[in-house]
C-alpha cells in the first residue's frame, strides 16, 4: 500500500486505513480510530520513516520530545496500544513489525484467512 503524501500535514493512505496528521485522525474503513495523542504521534513517527526499522531510542525522541531512558519501556507499551487499535478497527491487517534487537517498522501487510486469528490471539497476550 502506498501513502499519499507531499508535505509534513498532508494526508496519508494505506489501503482502509488514513492518517490525517494536522488534524490528529486515524480513520479505518471510515470510522474514527481514538488514539492518545502519543499514539497519534508514534503512528505518524513510523509511518513517515517510510518501511524503515526505527529504533525505540528514536521513536521515542519522536514521540516524546526527549531521550529514552535507561530501562524505560513506554515504547514497548505504546506500540503494542497502537497495534491492538489498528487490528481492531482493521483485523486482516498487520501494521507494525517487531524486530527485536532493532526497532519496530510500520508496513501494511494483509494477514492470510488462516494466519489472521493466529495473529490475534500473539497479539493479544
């Protein structure tokens, strides 16, 4: 899926799912996804890195507006928030990537029928 982008406030598209960054909306097949605004802001964060692996360091410096500290998991918390919100709202979508040791990565990819409830459930625990 692709976004549709040209500046810094300007919408963004992956499939069902909408980003409105000025106005602080998530829309999923059209219905508001509510969001806190660090959630807002960690969404937009790995989406603007474009499919990139970003650190928790960064996200964090993104999201927060300062340095992570030592031993501080709020990255870990907030992403896993915003992944049971957008699976809720889209369920037969994957949106952030874990890639343990590295960071996390935002691309959309649909679940198969048959891996899409194996999924859930990891994502549930």
């Amino acid at each position: 899926m692709e976004a549709v982008q040209t500046d810094a406030t300007a919408l963004m598209q992956f499939g069902q799912l909408t980003i409105h960054p000025r106005d602080g909306l998530v829309l999923a097949a059209g219905r508001a996804v509510p969001m806190s605004v660090r959630e807002f802001e960690l969404l937009v964060a790995l989406v603007r890195s474009e499919g990139q692996i970003v650190s928790r360091e960064r996200l964090y410096e993104l999201a927060w507006g300062r340095q992570l500290r030592q031993g501080d998991r709020s990255v870990d918390v907030y992403v896993r928030k915003l992944r049971v919100k957008l699976e809720t709202a889209l369920p037969a979508y994957a949106f952030i990537h874990t890639h343990v040791g590295f960071g996390y990565r935002f691309s959309p990819e649909a679940l198969a029928p048959s891996s899409h409830t194996l999924h859930k459930s990891a994502t549930e625990k």
